[in-house]
C-alpha cells in the first residue's frame, strides 16, 4: 500500500476528515517513526501487527587490519499472533 491509497482509504472510512490533514498527521507519523528507529535500542509495536526494532552490530572483517568495524543494520518485525494467524488464514483460502 502506498502513501496515497492510504490517505485514500482513511479518507473513505472517515469522510469528515480532509485529505490534506490525514497527509499531514501522517508526516508526522513518520517523523516519529524515523526519530524511535533511528535511536539506540529503538522499536515501534504497531497495536495488533507487531513490532518494528532495528539493530545494530560491529563487526570486524576477517583477515583485514588497520580497517575500521563495519556496522551491520538489522531491521526486524516480529509479528503477532494474530497477524501470523490471518497470514496462515488468507494463504489457505488462496
């Protein structure tokens, strides 16, 4: 789902709200998001689909001196239950 079928859709769920305020409410979502993952040991918990963290890991190459460690980002969603199970659900029905 993109950015606009998004503001689209809740704009067609809750018609008193304009276009243009949903965009901007989601600006500021982001804007929260990007501030959270960008911290260290930042997560999001997206209510009943899960939890966003990212992670971070120092690495040294093997074999290579007087290099600088590399760092490795991790992005990780760990789902929950329930969306594991309407995963489950909508594939066994495809």
């Amino acid at each position: 789902m993109t950015h606009r079928q998004l503001v689209r859709e809740i704009a067609r769920r809750l018609p008193r709200l304009k276009r243009r305020d949903i965009a901007e409410v989601l600006a500021v979502q982001h804007e929260l998001w990007l501030a959270e993952l960008s911290a260290i040991d930042g997560s999001i918990t997206l209510g009943d689909l899960g939890k966003l963290v990212v992670e971070m890991q120092t690495i040294q190459a093997a074999g290579v001196v007087g290099r600088r460690p590399l760092k490795r980002l991790y992005l990780r969603f760990r789902p929950t239950a329930k969306l594991k199970k309407a995963i489950v659900d909508k594939g066994a029905a495809a």
